[in-house]
C-alpha cells in the first residue's frame, strides 16, 4: 500500500508518534488480531486498519510535519488546518 497521508489532517506530529508506538508494540507482541473466548462467548478485536498500513501512514505523516516544521519553524502545528491558514498571520 501507498500511504495516502491520511494521518496529516486532523492529528499533531505527537499524535501520529504515539499511534506508531502502539502499532509497533502490538506488532512486536504479535497482537495485531487479538481473539478470547470463554466456551459461549468470542470475541476478537483487530486494527482498524492493518499495523503495516498504519505504519506506512505514521511514516509518511511524520515526514510531512518535519518538512511542515521546515518551512515553518515549528515541530507540532494544528495538522487540522488548512495549509494556507496556519501560515497566516494572528
């Protein structure tokens, strides 16, 4: 999968670190579908998206904010808006 940057709108460079550490550690834990059942009951939960998806995405948003922090000069910008409007003056 080619990452979209869907984790470059609405989420802080912060945000996007703390979900790649979580993808990372259930992938590590092989935790990427988790399943219990008790005889009667089962239930599984699995990512929302796949954990290699995920960390596609999380590299790719990370890559954007450094560039964003480039030209910019801060590291953690309102990834919530648009790119012309957090450039602007206050």
């Amino acid at each position: 999968m080619s990452a979209k940057g869907l984790f470059t709108r609405g989420f802080t460079e912060g945000e996007v670190k703390q979900i790649q550490a979580t993808a990372k550690k259930m992938l590590l834990e092989g935790k990427t579908l988790m399943s219990w059942n008790d005889g009667s009951t089962s239930v599984s939960k699995q990512f929302a998206m796949p954990v290699a998806d995920v960390l596609d995405e999380c590299a790719y948003a990370l890559r954007y904010f450094e560039k964003q922090a480039q030209t910019s000069g801060t590291s953690d910008h309102p990834a919530s808006l648009s790119h012309v409007a957090w450039r602007l003056p206050l």
